[in-house]
C-alpha cells in the first residue's frame, strides 16, 4: 500500500485507538486522531484496558510520566493486544535516561509490538546502545539510530520508527525516509507522543489488509505533511499548533504523497 491508500483507508475506517499516554499529552493525543480520521479512547484503569484492549482496533502504549497502576494497565493491555492480535505500538518516551520506564519498555518488547515509534536517543536506550536523552528530547542525531532500530527491528519482528528533522522507518527488509515537517514542531507539546498515536490508527485502520512498514510511513508522511502546511503561516508555535491541526484535518491523501518526499533505501 502506498502512503495515499493508507490514509484513505484510515478516513473510510475510522480505527478506535486505545491510547494509555503520558499524563501531559491526553487532550493533544485525542484531538490529533480526531483531525485524522480516527476515534481515541483512553482507558488506564488496569482491567477495563485488558477488556478493551482487545475491543480496539489498535493500542498505543506509551510509558512517559506514568504511574504504578498506570504502568500495570499498560502491561494489561499489551498483553491482552498481543494475545487478541491487535496491533499495539509502543512509544518509548525518555527510555535510557530513566530506569523504571526503560525496564518496563524492555519487558513490554516480549508482547510484539507491531510497531515501535521514539526519537534517536530513545531508540538507541531501548536497544541499550545509549543512556538516553535530554528528558523526552534527542540528543543524537537521527542517522545514530539507524544500526540499532535496525538491530530492534530484526529481533523482534517489527518497524521501528524515528523520529527528527528527517523521519526513518525501518523494517526486516526496508528502510525509508520522509522528508517534511517544520522546525516550529519540537516547540509544540505532545507532537511525538501523537505521533505514536497516529502510527496506532494507521495500523488499525489496515489490520485486515496489513503492511505495517507502510503503514507506519503514512503516519509520518500526514505529519510530516501537515507541518509543512502548517509552517507557512504560523507566526509561533500556539499558530503552528492550531494550524497544524487544522492540516490534518484538511488534507487530502494525495496532497499528502505530493507534499512529502519519500525515499525508500
């Protein structure tokens, strides 16, 4: 599938995405996946989200800012999305740089994501190649990361994603770049951990027909997208936001393939 039909696919659909996020980003989280096409429901009691993990058609896990009965969800629903073979994407937020989340990141990695979606520092601490970044902020250069999403990818069976000034999807087989966005978006909250959000419905949107790495490169790609349409206007980063949103509401899926660049390896 290509980037368009991913996104048309997602509009005709309107995958339910189980999100369990970090406490900062739950209204941004919902409210990108709604521009999108999809329909966000945030569960964290630890029985309910067992229950609807496998209701969903797709969870996002992502382990930033969380607490203990918050974490206990998060392993609940995982293992509720692996065994329902629900597609479940895995946002490992500041992993290396802080012990808890990284070691429930790593026992998270034995239920099968189907996707994994971090910055560069994030990948190479989940991988245990690095000590993490600055906070939830990169400190290494995307292409850093490649070897070791690389080294996550095989091992585990799935597509890993990362994220920078130039986005990076990595299969078993295929490594692709998306080349877009805008230099105003690290300044607007929550803009990674939708992201990891998006990636969710994207896939949820194709389970019956699925091709994880592409769809993971569509999510990228409505971003990426809706950024530079964003970007043309915004005086700051609260007008990039609401801009931003509005882009991805607004965006055809072939405006999208035509804004974005798109190099496979």
């Amino acid at each position: 599938m290509n980037v368009a039909s991913v996104l048309a696919q997602l509009r005709a659909t309107t995958p339910l995405v189980h999100c369990l996020t970090n406490t900062v980003v739950p209204q941004i989280t919902a409210n990108v996946l709604l521009a999108a096409g999809a329909a966000p429901v945030m569960i964290d009691l630890p029985e309910e989200a067992e229950l609807f993990a496998g209701i969903a058609s797709a969870v996002l896990i992502n382990v930033g800012n969380g607490s203990s009965e918050q974490h206990a969800a998060q392993r609940a629903a995982a293992s509720a999305a692996h065994g329902a073979g629900t597609p479940w994407v895995l946002d490992p937020v500041a992993v290396g740089a802080l012990p808890v989340r990284t070691a429930l990141a790593r026992e998270l990695l034995t239920l099968s994501p189907a996707a994994i979606r971090g910055n560069a520092s994030e990948i190479l601490g989940l991988a245990g190649a690095g000590a993490g970044g600055r906070g939830v902020d990169s400190i290494d250069p995307v292409e850093t990361a490649v070897e070791a999403a690389r080294g996550l990818a095989d091992k585990h069976n799935t597509v890993v994603a990362i994220s920078g000034e130039v986005d990076v999807v990595i299969s078993t087989s295929r490594t692709t770049r998306i080349h877009g966005g805008d230099p105003l978006m690290p300044l607007v909250i929550g803009t990674g951990c939708s992201l990891g959000a998006l990636v969710a419905a994207t896939l949820g949107a194709t389970r019956e027909h699925p091709c994880p790495h592409d769809a993971v490169v569509a999510a990228h790609s409505l971003f990426a997208a809706a950024g530079i349409v964003a970007g043309r206007d915004a005086k700051g980063p609260a007008s990039f936001e609401i801009a931003w949103r509005d882009a991805l509401y607004a965006l055809t899926p072939d405006e999208v393939a035509s804004l974005v660049t798109v190099e496979e390896a």
